[in-house]
C-alpha cells in the first residue's frame, strides 16, 4: 500500500488539512485551523498543521500539496488571491519548502476539488467533465480528454468571471455582470432579499420576520415544502447558473458537469432545475447525448482531498 499523503485547502479563514491514503482514498486524520493573508504567518501556520498530523499519525510525510484561492502559478507563486488580499505574488511553494524541508505543490482551490471528485467522487468515470462550486463566487475546474485543465500558467479554471451581461451591475471585481455576480451563493442571497423588499416573497419574510432578515436559508426551506414563491426563485436561479454552463459546454463539449459549494445544500431540486435549463436552451441540445448533471459528493472536504492527491503527480 501507497504511503499516506497530505494536503491543505487554504481559505479565506481557515485552513483545512488531511491526511489520505492515496491507494484506499481513506482519510487518516484531519484538522482545521485559521487561516491567514499575511504570507509568513500562513507558512507557520502550514508548518503547524504537518507537523501536528505527523505526530498524529505517527508518520513523516515526503511531500505536501496546497490549495489556495486565485491565481496560482505553476512555479509555485500565488499570484492574486480574492480571498486572501494580502497574499500577492508570494512565492508559497519555495517559503513552505524552506520550512518543512520537503516538496510543496500547489494549485487553485478549485483545481485540486476537481482532483478529489474526478478520483473519488462524482466525476468518476468521466473524461470530460467541470466541477462547478457555488459559494462566494463561483470556481471551476476542468477533467478534458482524461487530463486536468491547468493552461498556460496554471490559472484555468476561471470562469466565475466569463462575462454574462456586458451592461450589466459592477461586481467587487470591477467587472460589469460576470457570470459570480448572477449565479453563485451570494448572489442567491441578494436575489431573495431583493424579493423579500419588493414584497414578492411574503412567505419568507413571514419565516424571517421581517424582510432584512430573509436568506437562502428561509429559500430552501420553502423548497422543501414545495412553497410556490420559493419554488420559482429557484426557477430563476438555476437558468442563472445554467448560463454559465451552456457557455462551458458548448466551449469545452463536456459529458457532465459536478455541482458543488454551499448552495448545493439544496440538493435534488437544484440539480433538477439546473439540468432542466440545460435541456431548454443548449442549442442542438436535440442532437447531443444528454448533459448529466450531479451534485459534488465531498463537500467541503473536496479542496483538501484534491491536495493531497496533487502530490501524486497532477501537476
């Protein structure tokens, strides 16, 4: 049996780390800490984690694999992370290697959880696939013809910022109706408070209490109970989401697409939504195999998991 190996999702406030059998894919140990922007800290706190785990686990480790937020070049060097403002070209692969004295890899946060699902989850089986996380943003990461997409400098994997709607409203980013701004976690939110303000969604502000208080939490509920107000925000949000998707298969001539990130806590009614869209507006669609449509399977465990198997010659 493979020895086991480590990885670490590094987020916006925390840091996560696993230790996995790379051959049984069991998780051996895990454990979560704060995370931080400023580089040295952050490489301490990585430092910190392994050494933890090792003595845990009762085992050294050869070599470790990172997930970060943004853009990460292929030579190791965060280059911007929305995430983690502070972390600017930092060279995190040599800086974590100095420390542990072992090989570091590291790619995008949505890379590696493509990684994971690819091995392990609900990408298996598939060639051609995107794993699509709806949180924050949006991230992407991409299986084509049985190889992860990295691109020239390792930042594929973009395309929460594909531009929807040219005139649309500015983003964080500065962007003008990229495709985040309609589709992704947060804007589910804003979507059901805009409703609950205009008093379109009464039924959530009656769970809420008042209409400040309505999120995509009160949403999903009312999508459980079949609620008609809540059933057609989903409506709406899903041919969101599967804007973007239509645009990423019919660029890419994808098999599935893998939904994953906090919304997917709605379960089965978004997929069928998302899935449903897609069936409507994919133009050709008559004439194509159906586009099978999944919710993630390792939650977020994903980027982790990913990390970990990144040391195993992904990049």
């Amino acid at each position: 049996m493979e020895k086991d190996v480590i990885g670490i999702d590094i987020g916006g406030t925390s840091a996560r780390a696993i230790v996995l059998n790379p051959s049984s894919f069991e998780i051996k140990d895990q454990l979560t800490t704060a995370s931080s922007d400023n580089g040295l800290e952050l490489v301490q706190i990585i430092k910190s984690l392994v050494r933890k785990l090792e003595k845990n686990t009762e085992q050294s480790f050869s070599k470790l694999g990172l997930g970060v937020a943004g853009l990460t070049h292929r030579s190791g060097t965060v280059r911007y992370s929305p995430n983690l403002p502070d972390l600017v070209e930092f060279p995190i692969t040599l800086e974590t290697e100095n420390e542990l004295g072992i090989p570091v890899v590291v790619g995008n946060d949505a890379t590696v959880g493509t990684i994971a699902e690819w091995k392990i989850g609900s990408g298996k089986g598939s060639d051609n696939f995107a794993l699509v996380t709806l949180g924050t943003g949006i991230g992407t990461g991409f299986v084509i013809d049985g190889r992860l997409l990295l691109g020239n400098n390792g930042f594929a994997g973009e395309a929460g910022h594909m531009t929807i709607d040219v005139n649309g409203p500015v983003h964080i980013t500065g962007q003008r109706g990229p495709w985040e701004y309609f589709a992704s976690g947060n804007a589910l939110n804003r979507i059901v408070q805009k409703e609950a303000s205009e008093g379109t969604y009464p039924w959530g502000v009656n769970e809420a209490g008042n209409w400040e208080n309505v999120t995509s939490k009160h949403l999903s509920s009312g999508i459980q109970k079949l609620e008609p107000d809540s059933l057609r925000i989903l409506d709406h949000f899903c041919h969101e989401v599967s804007k973007g998707l239509i645009n990423l298969i019919l660029l890419l001539d994808l098999e599935r697409v893998v939904l994953g990130g906090g919304v997917c806590g709605i379960g089965e009614p978004l997929r069928n939504g998302v899935e449903k869209w897609i069936e409507e507006t994919l133009i050709g669609n008559e004439h194509r195999p159906k586009i099978e449509v999944k919710l993630a399977k390792l939650g977020s465990s994903a980027g982790a998991i990913g990390a970990a198997l990144s040391t195993t010659n992904f990049f």
